[in-house]
C-alpha cells in the first residue's frame, strides 16, 4: 500500500510563495506518474500539475509560469508556487500511479486541457494540505 503525505501548505497574501512537499514510502516501480490536484470549497478537484517516470511535466493554464512541479527518484514529489492568486486558495493533494509511458503520456494531456476524468488516472492519494491566499 503506497502512502502519502503531504506537506507545506499555509496562509499567504497575495503575490507570495510556498512549497508544496509530497512524501511517500519506497516506489518499487519504473514507470509511473505523478500529480498535484487541488479542491476549493464548492468546486470539484481539479489537476494542476503532473510529472512522469521520464521527467515530463504539464500543468494547467492558470498555474502555467508560476508553479513548477519536481520529484527526486520515485519518493518525493514537490510543487513551488509562486506569484500566488487567491484562487490559488484550496485543499492541495498529491497523487500517483504505476504507469507505462503511454499511459502518463494520456495522463499529462489530460491535466493540461482540464479533462473531468483526469482523476481517474491516479489510485494513490495523499489526505491534502491546505492552501490559503488572500488579497
């Protein structure tokens, strides 16, 4: 069983940063992605940025130039958020799965272009660390 945990999240104003960390036991596998996804109240979990097993990354438009996500080897999964908005302000979760490198490429275009289904991708997650920005 993969566990989880995530780590970093705050209360900031406007136009600051903060780094999200994501730690999780030993990941026997070579191939496999992994995700950010936030929730802010009321609205549905949305993917924000995806990294796979070859160090590919794509993000959603409204995060584009102002997070970037990294992981060192298969363990630790990061995302630096800067130039916060408040609508950046949600529940941050980290997420992954075993998978062949077609299938994390479908996953990254599927956080890039917003698909509702992105979720779906991911089997393991962690129970979120929350993200306040306010103006």
């Amino acid at each position: 069983q993969v566990q989880l945990m995530e780590s970093g999240g705050g209360s900031v104003q406007a136009g600051g940063s903060l780094r999200l960390s994501c730690a999780s036991v030993e990941y026997p596998y070579s191939t496999y992605s992994m995700a950010w996804f936030r929730q802010a109240p009321g609205k549905e979990r949305e993917g924000v940025a995806a990294i796979d097993s070859d160090g590919n990354t794509s993000y959603t438009d409204s995060v584009k130039g102002r997070f970037t996500i990294s992981a060192d080897n298969a363990k630790n999964l990061y995302l630096q958020m800067n130039n916060l908005k408040p609508e950046d302000t949600g529940m941050y979760f980290c997420a992954r799965n075993r998978m062949t490198r077609t299938t994390a490429a479908r996953a990254l275009a599927a956080i890039a272009r917003r698909a509702p289904d992105v979720a779906e991708y991911f089997t393991y997650w962690g129970q979120g660390t929350q993200v306040t920005v306010s103006s």
